[in-house]
C-alpha cells in the first residue's frame, strides 16, 4: 500500500471524527455505524494495518468524501465548522505525543473501556461516558482546547457531550495513525494534490461494484 494512500485513510478518519463531531453538536444525532467505526478505533492499539483501525477501508468512505470536497475546495459551507476541527484535532494529537505520562494512562483505560464495551455494546451510554471520562482526563488538561460549536440545547445534555467528546478522543486516534504515517499539517498544504489523488482513487475503488 503506498505511503499516500495510507495517509489518506487515517485523514479520513479524522475528518470523519470531526464531521460526526459537528453532526452531533448541531443535530443532536449521528450515524450508528460510523459512531461504531470511531469507538472502534479506538481500541486498535496495535493493528496489523493501517485500515484496520477502522475495521476496513470501507468503514471511512463517508470521510474520505469530505476530505476530497475540502482537498479540493478548501472551504465548503456545509462543513463549515468541519476543517476547524480537523485542523484543532491534529494540533491536539501533537500535544498528546509530547506526554508519556498521558500515553500511559490513555492505554490502560482504553483497555479497561475496551472489555466494558464487549460486555455491553461499543455505543452503549456507559462506553461513552467512560471513553468521554479519559477524553476530559487527558486531552482537555491541554491548555488548549477544542472549542465545539452547536446548538445549546443539544450541547448541554451530558448524553450528547460524552458522544462528542468520545468523537473529539477518536479524532485524535486518527491523527496518531496520521502522524505515525508520516502526515503533518504542512502535508494539507504542501502535498494536497498527492494526498487529494489518493483519496480519489480509494473512493473510486470502494465504491466500484464488485463483479
């Protein structure tokens, strides 16, 4: 698999991440699945390959479309809060690689989170309050934060802000595989063309009917 279109799986899922993000912030609500493909992802400690992070290339097609609209265009309103966050997600993740000590305490309740997930379901409300809980634990002691735009009335049930906080913890999963991969934030500027051609070749391929 080429470096580029490694990169552009683990972009997608970051995209993917904040554009749940988002949808969850304004709505209220996400898709199930993708929601399952981001908790998913964040109990591949040590995959095999890169999309197996996300349970297979197909599980992130949804963000390798956005991340082609906003590749191309760099703006686009329906998302318009979406490359903000991206951009905020990938900042964060560098934060988070600088600290050992927060490393160590992300895997050992990734783990714990991870059997409590197979005893009820990855979306059950406690797995989201838990993986929600390591989020503030960590990420949010940053001094700087992701500030998440949306409707009052969804962001202050405490039901809805663990699904995004969960969402935000994905997003840097994401941006971990991302960076392990070679991905930097220059690469968004200066290598967008590669990273676009990538991405339009892995969405041309999944969404080829099988013969």
């Amino acid at each position: 698999m080429s470096k580029w279109r490694e990169q552009a799986l683990a972009l997608a899922g970051i995209f993917q991440a904040a554009v749940l993000v988002e949808r969850l912030a304004k709505t209220g609500t996400a898709p199930q699945d993708e929601l399952e493909t981001a908790i998913h992802s964040l109990f591949q400690l040590n995959p095999a390959r890169t999309e197996d992070v996300f349970g297979g290339a197909e599980k992130v097609l949804p963000g390798l479309r956005v991340a082609r609209q906003l590749l191309k265009t760099r703006r686009h309103p329906e998302y318009a809060d979406c490359l903000r966050y991206v951009l905020s997600i990938i900042y964060l993740q560098r934060q988070l690689g600088k600290s050992a000590d927060l490393l160590a305490i992300i895997g050992a309740r990734l783990e714990k989170a991870r059997v409590q997930a197979e005893h009820f379901s990855p979306t059950h409300e406690n797995v989201f309050s838990n993986l929600a809980s390591i989020y503030s634990d960590t990420l949010s002691t940053f001094r700087f934060r992701i500030q998440v735009l949306g409707d009052f009335n969804f962001l202050q049930q405490q039901r809805i802000a663990n699904q995004i906080r969960t969402m935000l913890f994905a997003g840097v999963r994401a941006a971990t595989l991302w960076r392990q991969l070679g991905g930097s934030r220059l690469h968004l500027i200066f290598q967008r063309k590669k990273l676009l051609a990538a991405t339009e070749a892995l969405i041309a391929e999944l969404e080829s009917p099988n013969i």
